[in-house]
C-alpha cells in the first residue's frame, strides 16, 4: 500500500480509477487466503495511522481523514524469484478466489465509509502514481493464514 497524492488505473487507454491524495493499494489474494484474511486487510487499511497529523507524525487513519483508496488486483505480488530465471506464481490464488476476495474487501471498505475506485480484474493496467512521502508499506496477513490453519 502506498499513500499517494494521486493515483490513476488506465485500461485500454480508459481510465477505470483515479484518486486524489489517499492509498493506493496493491492487492495480491495468496493460497491459503479467505474471508478473515480479507476482512483483516479491509480492517487494516481502514483503520491504519499513516497520514501525518498537524505535528507530522503518522496518526491518522484514512478513516480519519476520508481519503479514498485506489485498489489494484497484483497477482504479480506472489512471484517467487528464488529459483531460476523466471517467477513462479503458484503461490497465487486461483482467480476466481482472487476476484471474489477482492470485492470482499472492497465491500468492506465501502461498509465502514470509504470511497474506493479500483482497477479491473485480469486485465492489462497502467497504474500511474505519486507517492506521497514517500510512504509504502507491506501489509501481509499471512500470520493470520499460519493461525488459522
């Protein structure tokens, strides 16, 4: 996830997505992945202090602040590069989990009051940004997955 002052998706040159200040968020569904895991994401993008308050310390939430969020579906996130030449995406879910767990967290965030604008699913995106800080952080929820197993 990246706090941006402005993202945009473009898809076969028509923009699907565009945002002002607030998260861009790039969103990879693993193996494993499921309900809890994307409820804990929604949970944690909401409610995460990563905006600078008056004094310029991290502790506002986009919650807080009513900043947007752009949400991108990566597959490309789950590579694994430790072998070979080529990644490897197995660890990618299949994609109509994917697909579904997505929407689950977009529904999500909508729920708690967020406005959310995404990219399209499957689809060939430029994804053009500027990041604001800059400020980027991985949000894994793969802790939760070991609990849960």
């Amino acid at each position: 996830m990246q706090r941006v002052l402005r993202a945009k998706v473009t898809v076969a040159g028509v923009p699907t997505g565009e945002i002002g200040p607030g998260l861009l968020v790039l969103c990879c569904v693993m193996k494993g992945d499921g309900p809890p895991q994307a409820d804990w994401m929604a949970d944690k993008l909401v409610h995460l202090r990563c905006f600078e308050d008056a004094a310029g310390k991290m502790n506002l939430s986009a919650l807080e602040l009513q900043r947007p969020i752009l949400l991108v579906s990566q597959f490309t996130l789950a590579a694994d590069n430790k072998k070979g030449r080529r990644p490897s995406f197995d660890r990618a879910a299949d994609p109509a989990l994917a697909q579904e767990l997505l929407a689950r967290v977009r529904r999500n965030l909508e729920s708690a009051g967020l406005v959310v604008h995404e990219g399209r699913f499957g689809a060939e995106m430029l994804v053009e940004l500027a990041n604001d800080g800059p400020v980027t952080l991985i949000l894994d929820s793969e802790a939760l997955t070991q609990v849960a197993t």
